[in-house]
C-alpha cells in the first residue's frame, strides 16, 4: 500500500488521558499535514513538517498538543489530559508538490 | 491569516450542472485546490488552479480568478454518486493548505 496510512482508526478514550496518534506518509513525500475535522465542518490546520522540521502550529493548537516527526518519516500527534472538546476526526495527509495526499484519519472519542 | 467562504449546502439533480462558488482573503496565494469528501471518508484530491483560467478535468472544472479573490467548482452531468462534500483550500506560500468549512451537495433524482 503507497497510500498515506494512520493508527489507529478509531480511538475511545476517557477524559484526562493521554493518547497518541501516528501517521505513516507516502514514501519521499518530505511535508505532512496534521489537521483535525468535526461534522460539518472542513479540515481545520494543526500543524505541518517539512522533513522533520516542524514549520507551523496553529494557534488554536493547545499546550496539551505536540506533534513530532523524528528522521522525516512517520509523525506522531500526542494529545494529553484529553478533554470532551478533543473529540473529532484527526487526518494526516502528505505532499511532495501541489496535491495533499490524505489518510483515512483516527476517529477520537473522548467520555 | 486567511478567510474562505464557501455556501454551506446545495442541492441538484442528475444530470444537471451546478457550481459551488469558493471566494478567498490571504496573502502570498500559492494555488487554490479543490477536494471531494465523502461522509466518513477522507478528502481526496479534484483540481488545482494557480493561474487564472479554467482548468477541465472531465465532469469537473475549476475556475480561478487571482485579482477578484474567486474560484468555482463546476460539476457537469451530475450522478448520485457526486453527493458529497466539497471542500474549497487555499495554499499560502511557504505555509499550510488552509480549508474553507466545505459545501454539501445533495443530488437527488
């Protein structure tokens, strides 16, 4: 499979834990994307890499988020002390020009 | 920063043509794409325009016009198939692809 790729896909958890996320991009694809979706709505920018440089956070990106992309490969999304307010859909997606390549995001619930 | 705004819903019927009108605010413009969501899946790719023009790729076609901020999504001979949402970004140099909320299109038959 060449296709960009997360894990997990879905994801319960109970308010106040950690939970970590990782995306797995397409081969040479030296950017990658992490946003996160709620119904209805569109992607809404987390944060982005270029190799393993952390370029840009938004600043709607709390201190309970971090993201890393150690050697330019995989990324990993940590959200700590989950609140109700995290849930949603997080999707990764990857470039090495104009078009995003996405995967099939990591459902996150939090009771 | 960036302001997209796009019509929250539209409805159509197969066969017909409809256009999803997408205008954008931003500084350092670097290409404005257009991507299909279906309920519960990821978005994937449609089109990409950088220049002014209109761009076609089968039933598809986008439109941007850089000095009035606009773009629009054409959407020819419609199946029931192209219900879905559709989601209108904007590229701003040496930074992220930034979303609008996206329209949901209904078609009926």
């Amino acid at each position: 499979d060449t296709g960009v790729s997360q894990d997990p896909r879905h994801k319960i958890t109970k308010r106040g834990q950690n939970v970590t996320f990782r995306c797995d991009p397409i081969s040479e694809h030296n950017r990658l994307y992490w946003y996160r979706q709620t119904l209805g709505q569109g992607p809404e920018f987390l944060t982005y890499f270029q190799n393993e440089a952390q370029l840009e956070k938004s600043r709607l990106l709390s201190d309970r988020f971090s993201a890393e992309r150690p050697k330019g490969s995989f990324s990993t999304l940590e959200i700590q002390r989950t609140e109700q307010g995290d849930s949603a859909m997080y999707l990764c997606a990857s470039t090495a020009g104009p078009e995003a390549f996405f995967g099939q995001g990591t459902r996150l619930t939090v009771v | 920063g960036q302001n997209i705004d796009q019509p929250t819903e539209m409805t159509a019927t197969e066969g017909a043509i409809v256009q999803i009108n997408c205008t954008y605010q931003t500084s350092g413009f670097n290409g404005l794409f257009w991507y299909q969501q279906h309920a519960g899946e990821a978005p994937t790719f449609l089109s990409y325009n950088v220049l002014d023009g209109l761009e076609e790729k089968g039933r598809f076609s986008s439109f941007l016009s850089r000095s009035k901020g606009y773009s629009y999504l054409l959407l020819k001979e419609l199946q029931m198939k192209d219900s879905a949402s559709y989601l209108c970004a904007v590229n701003q140099a040496g930074t992220a692809l930034i979303f609008g909320k996206g329209t949901t299109l209904s078609v009926s038959s």
